[in-house]
C-alpha cells in the first residue's frame, strides 16, 4: 500500500530540495529533535493544515484538497544571518518553481503556491538559530476511498 499523498509530498519536497547550493544534504522531514550545529544550516519540511471539499455528489466523492506544506529554513545566528537566509529562501523557491514539472511535483499535485514567509530568531537554543517559515498552498485531489493515489 502506498503512502497517504500527504507523505508523498512532503517525500517529493525533500527531494525537490536536497542538494542546494546552501543547505546541501541537510534536508529533513518533520524533525522533531533540535538540529544539531552540524546540521546546520538546513531545512525541516513538514505538512500542516488541510482543507478538503467533497467537489462530487457520490459514494465515493472526489475530494479537492489543500495542503499547507511547511519549508523551515534554520541557519546559525552569526553576522549577516538575514542574508543567509534569504540566501536560502531564493534557492527554496528557485528549486519549486524551476519547472512545471518541479512545481507540480511530477504530476502529483496540480499546483504549489507560496504564500507566505515568517522570519524569527531564537538566541535560548544551544546554538543560537535564525529561522523563516515558507508556507505554501499545494493543491491536490484524490477519492475519498483513496487517499493515497493523487488525481
């Protein structure tokens, strides 16, 4: 059985994002441990709110989806942080939106929007971090019976 599209994106995201200029190998899915200074800098991706409307009338509906998928870019707070984070926000968006075929994650999803990017510090770490959140809308449809095959 295959994985709930949810996963599946947030599985394309971190390939999409694996191996930029920045950030390199430091790709990780819904990290829950703190990020380790080796680790740095990096990004978490994660899923987040959906929104799913039934847009059929049947036993087995189709179902369009919105997904807010999560892109937290963390970078080590030294001079010119700012600029190495937004560093990394251009490769982030570079990377999502280099093709059709990228932004719509082969197919996968019908689109990925973002939306939104917060920046925020956090200097009680171990080691003193600068984060951004990207958010983005991703749009996706499935049956209600098969959350695990997009169509």
């Amino acid at each position: 059985m295959a994985d709930h599209v949810r996963a599946q994106i947030r599985h394309a995201i971190v390939a999409t994002l694996t191996g930029l200029t920045t950030t390199g190998a430091n790709v990780f899915q819904s990290k829950i441990s703190a990020l380790q200074e080796n680790e740095l800098p990096a990004l978490v991706v994660s899923t987040n709110k959906e929104v799913i409307e039934a847009i059929t009338i049947n036993s087995n509906p189709i179902l369009e989806r919105e997904l807010v998928a999560i892109v937290n870019v963390v970078a080590k707070a030294v001079d010119g942080l700012d600029d190495e984070i937004d560093q990394i926000i251009k490769e982030v968006e570079q990377a999502i939106n280099q093709s059709e075929e990228v932004n719509t994650l082969s197919g996968l999803v019908k689109s990925m929007v973002l939306t939104d990017i917060e920046t925020d510090g956090n200097s009680e770490a171990e080691t003193p971090t600068g984060q951004a959140t990207l958010s983005f809308k991703v749009e996706y449809y499935t049956q209600a019976s098969v959350p695990d095959v997009s169509i």
